[in-house]
C-alpha cells in the first residue's frame, strides 16, 4: 500500500486524500492506520474493536466532505450539495473522542482517550474539523487544489504570501521540477 499522507492542514482534507491515487479505506487495519497516522487519537490507542462497518462510513464522510470542499472551490451552486451538508452536519453531532491528560512514563502530561472511540465519535471528529474548516472564512480562503498533474488533493495554503502549488512539495511538486527538467533538456537536445 502506498504510504498515507498527512501534508493537507486538516484533517479532513487528510481523509479526501486517503481515495489518491487508489483507495486506501478498503479495510480496518488501513483505516485504523489512518486514524492514528492523523492524530484523530494517539498513536497506541488500541483500536481492536473497529469492524468492517468503519470503512464504509469514512468513505461516505469522505464523500459528502469532498463534495463540500469541491463545491466551494468550484463555487457550485450550494443548493446542489445540501444533501452532503445535511450528512456532514449530521456526523458532527455526535461526542468526539473525549481525551484526558495522564502521566507518562517520563512523569510528563501526555494525551490518552477516556474510553476505546466508538466509530461514531472518530467521525464526528472529522465532520467537526469540516464545519469548522467551512464555516471559518480565513480558512475557507485558503483552500487550493493541488496544481500538479492528475492530483485532485486539496489543501490549505498557510504559506507567505499564499502561493503555494502543490500538496507536497516532496511528491507533486518535485514531479513539476523533474518533468520541467526533461522538457528543457529535450529542447536543448533538438537544438
């Protein structure tokens, strides 16, 4: 499988990008790697108990929260996607994981959850994270879509100047340098 991503600014751009470039949501053990990959809980919070129901529903969260943040970016008629904010909104209600501070083995405060997270509350985690990322209009403004090739991820643009072009400098944007390289070179070569 390849490796999961976690270079979007939230969390639930991080989820959009779990369906880029394959699925990675097909099973429990790469969701539950997703989910303490992007700190929904932290990283030994067992999760023995998540079943094969989970992965279906992060899906159709990822669903109705792309259709969200694609709406906007496309600036798509709202009426058009009031089903998925219906979703969305819906999944928030729910109690998010409650965490709680407790020594470590070090003496310092880390973070744990009080009890395993029902699937549930780890959605509503996520559907939060989407209210908060849409309804924040600073933040709102800084959704891109990544400019490189066949590379539908969304992110938020936190950089100087906002002129951010790629997801990942590391992986899209290195692609655009490469390809770059190669067509100057194959140009000089016709010279």
């Amino acid at each position: 499988m390849d490796e999961l991503r976690f270079d979007a600014g939230r969390i639930c751009l991080d989820l959009l990008a779990t369906a880029h470039p394959l699925e990675r949501l097909d099973a429990v053990a790469p969701l539950c790697a997703w989910i303490r990959g992007s700190g929904l809980v932290p990283p030994d919070t067992p999760l023995a108990h998540a079943d094969p129901s989970w992965p279906p529903a992060f899906r159709e969260l990822r669903r109705n929260t792309g259709q969200l943040v694609h709406g906007w970016l496309t600036r798509t008629d709202a009426g058009s996607y009031d089903l998925a904010l219906s979703r969305v909104n819906d999944a928030a209600r729910a109690v998010p994981p409650v965490p709680r501070a407790v020594r470590g083995e070090d003496g310092g405060l880390v973070r744990e959850l009080a009890g395993p997270p029902a699937c549930v509350a780890l959605l509503a985690a996520v559907a939060r994270d989407a209210v908060e990322l849409l309804t924040d209009s600073v933040a709102r403004a800084g959704l891109r879509q990544c400019a490189g090739d066949n590379c539908p991820i969304v992110y938020v643009d936190m950089s100087r100047g906002r002129r951010r072009r790629w997801c990942s400098s590391e992986v899209c944007g290195n692609r655009e340098r490469v390809a770059r390289h190669r067509r100057r070179a194959a140009l000089a070569s016709r010279s």
